[in-house]
C-alpha cells in the first residue's frame, strides 16, 4: 500500500485490520502531522485490528501511566476540548483488537486514569490478549454512557486486578481472563470484589488461572452470569455461592482437583436445579463438567458418584472416570456396588482396630497431660528465674519495656497507659521499681541523642510502639524502631489509629506482618486494649522473658 497523506479527503474505511504489518512512517511528517492523519483515517473506523506490530514502530512509553496518573481528564491531553477527544478516541469505532503489543510486562500500580472527558465513546468490544498485563491496580474513571460489552484479557499473566478498574465497565456482558495468574490474587482481600461492579455479565471466562479458591460471595452480584468457565484450575469444590443465579446453564469445572463434593453441595445444587425449575416451568439444563477431575471411587464418595451417575448430565462421548484402588475405571453401576463394599471392608478393619486406638488415646492423653504439666513447670521456673535476675544487680537491663511514640501525638491516653502498664508490671513482679522507661524520662539530656536511643533501646527487655500516623512521620521514632529491630529486640505495635500500610517505614512494616499487633483504644477517661488488658500485659512479660533465652 501506497503513502497516505495528511491532505487526501476524509476516507470512508470501516474495516482496518494491520495486523502484523510493517509500517513505515515518512520522515517528512513531525508529529502534529501524524497525529493529524491518523485522526483523519480512523475517524470513521468502527473495527480496527492492530495487533502484533512490529515493537519498534510503536515505541512505547512505559511511564506513561505514571506521568498522567492522578491528573484531571482535560490536563492528560494537554487542555483538549471534548471535540478533540472525541477525535483521540475515535468515537465511532466499535471493536477494537490491540493483542500482543508489549514486549515487557506491565506493572500498573496505585494510579487513577481520568477519562471522563473522553465524550461519546461508542466502542463495544476490545480485545487484549498476549500484552504482559501482569500487573492492573488503577483506577479507570470513565465517561457515564461508557458501555462495553465485551472484554478480552486472556494470556496475559495476570496476577493482580483492581476491583477500582473493573467498576469501570460495569455493562460488561462477556470477560475473558483465561490463561492469567489470579491465583496469586486469591490472598488479597479485595479478590472477592473482582466482579462486584459486573451486574450485567453473562459469560465470564476464568479458565487455567492456577485457582485453589473462590470467596463465598464472589458473584454475588452477577445475577445474569449464564456460562461460568473455571476448568483447568486447581479448585477443590464449589466454595462459592452459585443459589441465586437463575440463569446459569453452564458451570465448567473440569480438569480441576475435585475429588469429591460434599453432601451438602450435592443438595445445594439440586435445590438450585428445583428452583430453577419451578421458576421457568420446565426441566432445568444446567450443564455442570467435571471432566478430568481426579475423582475417586470409595466409600466416602459412594453418594456422589451415584449423583454423577444418575443426576448429573453426562458427557456421553467422554463418560466420568474415577481412580478405584489404583486403577482409572469408568463410572457405572458395577463400580458403585464396588464403593459400596469398600464401605463394609472398612467397618471390619475399623473394629479391629478400635481397642488399639482407645489404648493408644489413654496413652496419649497421659503423655499430653504430662508434658502440659511439665511445660507449664518450666514457664512458671523460667518466670522465677527471670525475675530473680531482672531484679539482682548484675543484670544488663533495667527496663522491661522501652516506650516510643511520637512527641507530638504525646497526649493523656500516653501518660495513662503508661502509667498503669508500670503499675501492673510492678505487680507482677512485686517490686517497687519503675519497670517502663521513654524517651521523654530516660534520655540524659546533653548527650548525644543516637547514643541516648540506642542506651535506652538496649537497657529495655522489650520495646512498645505507640503507633500513629504521626509516629510514622516521626524520623526519631523510625530510629528507635530500628535499632530495636537490628538489635532482636522483641517489638509490640500498639495502634492508637488505624495506619495504612503506605504510610509505614520498611522495618515497621516488616514488624507489622510478622508479629500479632494490638490496638489502643481511648474509652471516656480511661482506655481499652484489644487483645484485653491482662493478656497484652501478660504478653509484655513472656516477651520480655523470651528475649532472654530463658523460656
């Protein structure tokens, strides 16, 4: 194909599919001209193929997320009208396909990209499949009529999906995100919210994505789901609630881990089945494909393989299989009367050895009772020993907890829970001395501060953290934490306010998920902690004592 110029009339092309083409762009043009012409050419494009372009024709800016992120719709496109907008996003194309385009993964991270400016956007489909996309926590704002309706996002080992971007296509009928990593998502909370926006999703596509899991409530908003493709996962049962989605007819679960479904699933499902059934007045086709599963055929599993059997619809040109005693058998009837023995072969095995197992349970609950007996002596000897040494003369520390906290959240709830920590601690140990020290009591004045921090940090057993926003803007108190830290010092974190986890030094936030944390909470002219009281003065005592070696 022949140059094309900026100057030729508007051109009518609907259809444009460059797929792995070689374009080369003339040196004549800057680039307010190509702008210009490509405007001029897609304008009145409604599908667009642009996949798998060579990498050096794009010369993609990999910060460009990060230079626009944040910023108003009209400042991102340097002051653009909403006519020039409208002519960026090429309002009257419908479906457009940009696969396998990035050559190195993208990481998208903490950003918000506004696009509410964009005008009319007609676009219905786009497809996104082989990009690296591995990473997608932003925020997408869009314009209100902004109504895509279907998705392609498969391949792309994704590992991360902001629930805040998907919202943004909230007319979503059909997603496709098979063949990515969610798996690794499943330990994030805000997993269970993926698809919370997608009220209007019809077929949702999540095959191979190494899943072991999905949350209780994970579409509980997609009332229209009618196809749900899980296979090639690693799922164990059906975790999620399915009840209310009147319309599903196929659920894919093959070539999972399933080895069996519970009874209680089992009924679930057919009184799924029932209320379809009585809904729409006829016999419910609900497709379910547990295919490839390594199920297994025993006399735990008689019931559901009798259920596969006789109630579930049948692939009749691949029947269920299932593992019987180390071979693959095919499921019928002969193989659930086979089950069914195994269930009286067991009960005589079983009475064989009950009489052993009640002997070996006395055994056990009296070795158990002993050693609980025996422990608890060494922890109360250890608890003896360590205030014996804290309290002589020749022991290196004084203190048993070192306070920190920011001078300028220093306030009544500080001075209280101080106050009746060194009361308590005293009592403990039955002594008059003060066993708390801080910054403000210890620290000799005239002396150099980093020598002071750290005489205080090693003088104490233990070290409690006051924490606060202001804490974690406090440069001191980021000091006193880590030479604590450097120095294995065992560390509490006391919460006086919820913290976000961006907010926290490297070192506290390695504290924060690796230890248990407590919170302070101010009640009228006293206060609260959570776990109670005794028990995070208990704790105080243990760590204290643990940090010696002693227990």
């Amino acid at each position: 194909m022949g140059p094309i110029t900026a100057t030729e009339k508007e051109p009518t092309l609907k259809y444009i599919d460059i797929s792995n083409s070689t374009i080369l762009p003339s040196k004549s043009y800057n680039f307010n001209d190509r702008y210009i012409l490509l405007t001029n050419i897609l304008r009145n494009v409604e599908v667009l193929n642009v996949s798998s372009l060579p990498y050096s024709f794009l010369n993609i800016d990999y910060t460009l997320v990060r230079k626009v992120s944040g910023k108003n719709c009209l400042q991102m496109f340097s002051e653009s009208s909403s006519s020039e907008m409208n002519n960026y996003l090429f309002p009257n194309m419908k479906v457009l396909e940009i696969n396998d385009l990035f050559k190195y993964k993208i990481v998208l991270n903490n950003s918000v990209i506004n696009l509410t400016c964009a005008g009319q956007v007609n676009l219905k489909s786009i497809s996104m499949r082989h990009n690296n996309l591995q990473w997608m926590n932003i925020s997408l704002l869009l314009p209100t009529d902004f109504a895509i309706k279907e998705m392609d996002l498969s391949s792309n080992k994704i590992q991360y999906l902001s629930p805040q971007l998907m919202s943004g296509f909230s007319y979503l009928q059909r997603l496709n995100l098979a063949y990515n990593s969610l798996g690794f998502m499943q330990k994030y909370e805000e997993f269970r919210n993926i698809f919370s926006g997608q009220r209007h999703i019809i077929v949702l596509n999540m095959a191979f994505n190494s899943l072991t899991y999905l949350p209780v409530n994970m579409f509980m908003n997609n009332n229209k789901l009618r196809q749900l493709d899980l296979h090639g996962n690693k799922l164990k049962t059906l975790s999620f609630k399915f009840q209310h989605l009147h319309g599903l007819s196929i659920l894919n679960l093959s070539f999972n881990g399933i080895v069996a479904l519970d009874p209680v699933t089992i009924k679930a499902f057919n009184s799924f089945r029932n209320v379809i059934e009585r809904i729409e007045n006829k016999t419910a086709v609900i497709n379910l494909d547990l295919i490839g599963n390594p199920i297994v055929c025993d006399c735990n599993t008689v019931g559901f393989i009798e259920w596969i059997f006789t109630d579930l619809t049948v692939n009749k040109t691949q029947p269920y299989s299932c593992y019987y005693e180390g071979e693959y058998l095919t499921i019928d009837r002969n193989i659930i009367e086979k089950s069914k023995f195994l269930c009286h072969r067991t009960l005589v095995i079983t009475l064989s050895v009950v009489i052993v197992a009640i002997i070996v349970t006395v055994i056990s609950v009296y070795v158990t009772i002993a050693h609980y007996r025996s422990k608890a002596k060494r922890r109360k000897l250890s608890r003896e020993k360590f205030i014996e040494m804290f309290l002589g003369d020749d022991f290196s520390k004084n203190r048993i907890s070192f306070i920190v906290y920011a001078s300028d959240d220093f306030d009544d709830l500080n001075k209280s829970f101080s106050r009746c920590l060194n009361n308590d601690l005293q009592n403990a140990l039955k002594t008059d001395r003060r066993l708390i020290s801080t910054g403000d009591l210890d620290i000799a004045p005239g002396y150099p501060i980093m020598e002071e921090v750290l005489r205080c940090v090693t003088k104490a057993c233990t070290l409690i953290v006051l924490a606060s926003k202001k804490f974690c803007e406090s440069e001191w108190c980021q000091i006193e934490l880590r030479e604590a830290y450097n120095l294995n010092i065992p560390i509490i974190l006391l919460f006086k306010e919820d913290v976000e986890e961006s907010l926290m030094s490297p070192t506290m936030l390695a504290v924060f998920k690796k230890f248990a944390r407590a919170k302070l909470i101010a009640k009228d002219d006293t206060f609260e902690t959570v776990p109670e009281w005794n028990q995070f003065v208990e704790s105080v005592i243990n760590l204290a004592i643990e940090g010696t070696g002693l227990m």
